[in-house]
C-alpha cells in the first residue's frame, strides 16, 4: 500500500487502474480533470493542493512544482537523513507516479500559433516522470496506459519486479526525451522557416494553350536551409523484418513518432506475405512517383523495379494508364509493383491478375477486386493515400558515422524558371509530353533518360554512369517493344554535358528536350537541338535521384 499520484492527459483506463490501486488499499493523489474523471467513477481523490498546503497558481500552470510532491518522489528509502527530512517537513512518501504529458504534437499538427503551442508544453508532468524513474528502485512510474494491468498485477502480487521498475523508468525517458525532441524540432523549423530572395527580371512566355514556359531571364525563388544545429531522431519500432536487402542482413521498421497520415506507417496490408526491407523501399518509391499527379484529373499508373520505375503512364481510366505503363517495359514489370493513384475496382483487377506482380498499392481497393485479387495468396495488397507529403519533411541518407539530411523532393514541380533555349519553341502536345516526361524523370535513378509520347512513358535509360548511354538505352528499350520514338519527347534529370546525348536523340527521331541546362557546354548542345530541328526547354532545377 501506498500513496499514487494520477496526472494524465490521455485518460484511456484510467478509471479502472484508479479503481485498481484504490481496491489495494492506495491513497489516490490527483489533479484537475483527472481528479474530476475519478471522483466521477465514484473513487476518492486527495487534490494535490492538500498534499502541498498550496493552492494550484496562474490557471493551473504551477500546482504540483512543490518540494512535498518531488521530495515524496525523489526520496531514497534506505537512507535515513532522507527520511528525517521528510519528517522535518512533514511529508510522506509518493510511491507510484502515472503521468502522460500535454499534447504538444496533437497541438502542432491542428496548427496551433506559438503562444498556444507552448501552452501545450508540459512542465510538472515530466519532472514527476523523471523523478519518479530517477528513483525507481521505490517509486514505480507509468507512463504509457498500456501498462496499467501489468503494474496492477504486479501490485496484487506482492512483488515488484525489479525488472519491471526498469521496463517502466526506460520508457520513462524514452517518453520525454521523444516529447522534448519534439518540442526541439518545432522551434528549430520556426527559426529556421524558409527565406526567400527573388532575382532575375523580365518574362516572356511560350505553348500556347498547353501553358505557359518562361522564356528570358527568369524569377527564381530560393530558399534557406533552416536546419537545426542539433537532430534527434524520435522513431519508434513498427515490426522486426525477416532480414534487410540480403539474407545476411538484419532489419526492421521504424516510424516517426509523429509520421505524417498517408505516409509508410499508416499503410494497410490487406493480404499477401509479411512485406520486406525491399518491399517498403519500392512502394516507397512507386508511391512518391505516383503522387506526382496527385489531384490531377487522370488515372496515374506507375509500375516499379528495384526502386525505379519501369513503365509510367496517365489515362482517363485505370485500365487503360496500366496497359500503357506495362507496354513500355513488360519485361521488366514481372515481379514489379504497381502504383494507382485511383481506387481498384473488379476491371483493373482483371487486368492485374495475369501478371506475376510483388505488390500492388492503390488508395483502395473495392470488395470485388479484393476477392478476385486473393486468389493470389503471396500477392500483397496496399491501401496508402497517393499523395505528397503536406508541408516540409526532411529525407535522410545514412552514411558511416552519420547521416546526410535533405528537403524531400518537392513534386509540386513549378515552371516559374523554365524557359526556351531553342529557335524552336515546342508545341502544345509536345509541351504536354515534355512535362509528364520531366515528372517521370525526377522519379528515376541518376543518369536519368525518359522517352514519352503523350502522357506515357516508351523507354526509360536507369542508373546509367553516362547521360550518352542513358540515352541509348531508353532508346533501345523503346525499340525492344517496337515503341515508335518518331516525334517522341526526352527527358533528362541533368544537363547533357556533350552534344552526342542530343545527337542520339534526334537520330531516334525524338523531337522535343526537356532538361535543366548549366552546361559550361550549353551552347554546343543548343545548337545540336537547332541543327536536328529540335525544341528544348531548360527547367534550370535538375532533379538527381542517388
């Protein structure tokens, strides 16, 4: 028996641990709603302000900040100078402390202005903690709802675990080291918010009805880093996995603490084998390339391999954007994961079905497509939002003996910088292929070559150490599903460096380049495109995929 101090914002099972403890004879300390939430379930509750001979200050700000709360907490009961202090002042003991703490991420995310999120930074809530799991040799501190049956049981028992008491006081400071990680995280996004400077002057604009392409010296906004000094990463584990890339490799997965909704760890497995460490990266990867024509007025189909996509393509049906995703590189789609950005119904499933697929991730999958689609058992289905992330979000690269922190890629893909570098501007439909193809394009591992007519994808040159031989083998691929490259537009994820990557484009007929420009060799490329006849359009933003 004992005296417990309840202190919580998330009240899940309150009622019944209160009930618990005060049925094993516990003296139940508390505060504001708690307090309320307890007396209501019909169980006394000593307020805290009897316990401090203090009454709570400054709307409940200051209340168990009190030398009879954290004296109670922090001392040691086998010394006895600590006991007499305590009689000297007369307090007792606080032997069980739950707390969870205000919701400061809970505020952020609904956007909460900064006078109100720091109302949600709680103070006394993880000094009890941490005193309590300081001192947990004799002062059990829970932290997590989840654990109040066991410490019930524990209690009943008689006997408390040492190795209980340790369980409880790491996720103690687990807890408020994730909570104080936050905190750190929101103050280090505002200090460094993003600081905009305009340069260049002047805009003339190009393609007709296909939209406008800046042309001339053009506005170019560019922003600041705003990266703290200091990162801590707050991650979770959400499963252990059965190994990482290759057998020898041990792996699992883990969550941001605050991981935005729509993103991996939300995903719902609706069937098929436990997904692995390759799994994930790929519908990673089909997903952001999918998300590209999020909110766009067409189906979007992206089929990937080994993280970069084989066959990309818009339809006004989903049936239709997969056959012409398939078409570009069938070969290379067996055993592949395919990406919609729209709902599967039983059509699409029919469609699917034939082909030996890994994954397929879509925002849903209707009653019939899911029953039709389960007589393959390995198959495994994905529902997951195709969507880009809302606000800034932070990508990381792990590197030996530390980590290389990057902006995700913005797909948003704004045309404010482009402009045309050729005599030839393109036309309307050329425009329109040049930006399905630069999309697709930011979507494939460096040297990145994509060959599109229309809204789909005919060749794509992957991971090549040469722009010259990325181009050669979108061009080949194209020719290996007699994919006519006539009249064809090109994507390059960089500059082209020579002439001879526009040369071999043009001898394959394509007609249209899109690419950043930069090239101390701009002007011989230029007049590479001029001599074939060909329209560029430099985007002055490359779009390099590692």
């Amino acid at each position: 028996m004992g005296r417990a101090l309840l202190s919580v914002s998330d009240k899940t099972g309150l009622v019944e641990f209160g009930r618990g403890l005060s049925e094993l004879g516990w003296t139940l300390i508390s505060t504001g709603g708690t307090a309320h939430a307890l007396r209501a379930a019909g169980l006394d509750v000593t307020d805290v302000s009897e316990v401090t001979g203090h009454a709570e200050m400054m709307e409940g700000r200051v209340k168990t900040l009190h030398p009879a709360v954290h004296a109670g907490l922090l001392a040691r009961r086998d010394r006895a100078d600590d006991r007499l202090a305590l009689a000297e002042h007369g307090y007792d003991t606080i032997d069980l402390v739950a707390v969870n703490l205000y919701r400061f991420r809970e505020a952020v995310a609904a956007g909460a202005d900064l006078p109100a999120a720091m109302e949600k930074v709680d103070i006394g809530g993880p000094t009890m903690l941490r005193a309590a799991a300081k001192n947990h040799a004799s002062v059990l501190a829970v932290v997590d709802p989840v654990d109040y049956p066991r410490v019930l049981s524990a209690l009943s028992s008689g006997d408390v675990a040492e190795s209980l008491r340790r369980e409880l006081a790491a996720k103690v400071f687990e807890h408020t080291a994730s909570y104080d990680a936050a905190i750190a995280a929101y103050f280090a996004q505002r200090a460094g918010a993003a600081v905009a400077s305009v340069t260049g002057s002047g805009r003339s604009t190009v393609a007709g009805d296909a939209g406008a392409v800046t042309s001339g010296a053009a506005a170019r906004v560019v922003a600041s880093g705003g990266f703290a000094e200091k990162l801590r990463l707050d991650l979770r584990r959400v499963q252990p996995l059965r190994y990482g890339e290759n057998p020898d490799q041990a792996a699992a997965f883990y969550a941001e603490a605050d991981a935005p909704a729509g993103s991996l760890p939300s995903l719902r497995q609706l069937q098929g084998k436990e997904l692995s460490f390759n799994n994930l990266l790929d519908i990673e990867a089909a997903v952001t390339a999918a998300s590209a024509w999020h909110g766009e007025d067409a189906a979007a189909c992206v089929i990937v391999k080994h993280t970069t996509p084989c066959g990309v393509a818009l339809a006004e049906d989903a049936v239709s954007a997969y056959e012409a995703a398939l078409a570009c590189d069938p070969v290379s789609a067996f055993g592949g994961i395919v990406a919609l950005n729209v709902p599967v119904d039983t059509v699409v499933a029919e469609k699917l079905a034939p082909l030996f697929l890994e994954i397929i991730v879509a925002p849903r999958f209707e009653r019939g497509a899911a029953e039709r689609l389960a007589k393959k058992k390995n198959l495994r289905l994905i529902e997951l939002p195709v969507a880009p992330p809302a606000g800034r979000e932070l990508d990381y690269k792990r590197v030996r003996g530390g980590f290389l922190v990057q902006d995700r890629l913005d797909m948003r893909f704004p045309e404010d910088a482009w402009r045309v570098a050729t005599r030839r501007a393109p036309s309307a439909t050329e425009m329109a292929t040049l930006r399905f193809a630069w999309r697709v394009a930011a979507n494939v591992k460096s040297n990145a070559i994509v060959l599109a007519r229309e809204r789909r994808t005919i060749g794509i040159g992957a991971g090549q150490m040469s722009r010259v031989d990325a181009s050669r083998l979108a061009v080949m691929k194209a020719a290996d599903q007699n994919a006519d490259t006539y009249g064809a537009g090109l994507a390059s994820d960089a500059f082209f460096p020579f002439r001879d990557g526009i040369d071999a484009a043009a001898q394959a007929g394509v007609r249209a380049v899109i690419q950043p420009g930069g090239s101390v060799r701009d002007e011989e490329v230029i007049a590479a495109a001029d001599e074939a006849g060909l329209a560029m359009v430099f985007t002055a933003m490359r779009h390099f995929r590692h």
